[in-house]
C-alpha cells in the first residue's frame, strides 16, 4: 500500500486535514496529499515516504504520524 493510499484512508476515515478556504472547511485533496508526501511535510513511523513509495501492511500499525514537522505552529503529531 503507498503512503498516499493509507492518508487518503485516513482523510476518508477520521477527517484528519481540513483545508480552509473561500468555501469553509473541507477534506484535503488527494492532490494536496501528494504535494506534502513529496515535500516531506508528513513523517510516517519516522520516515518521510513519497506518495507513491510503498510503505508496507497493514497501513494502520503507526508509531507515529508527524503533519508539518517543520513549522511548530502547523504542527500535528499523531501517536
């Protein structure tokens, strides 16, 4: 399963990424979860998977799951 399959689960799931805009709260796109994937602003299990990088199964066995490690006001760590 690749990194992009098991957050786009997630979003889908627990609605974890709301994107404010023009139109309120809504999901992230699958796009915009590409675009962190490969810039490295999401840190699965400590590693820093591209979106299409396979990343293993089962996909809900995280250590830890890091949302823009980088800005500290951004910043979600998921345990």
């Amino acid at each position: 399963m690749t990194a992009l399959e098991v957050l786009k689960i997630l979003r889908d799931d627990f609605h974890i990424g709301p994107n404010i805009d023009d139109k309120g709260k809504r999901p992230v796109s699958n796009k915009q979860l590409e675009r962190w994937l490969d810039s490295g602003a999401i840190i699965i299990n400590g590693s820093k998977p591209k979106a299409r990088e396979d990343i293993g199964e089962p996909h809900w066995k995280f250590s830890s799951l890091v949302f823009f490690p980088k800005n500290p006001d951004k910043r979600i760590t998921i345990l």
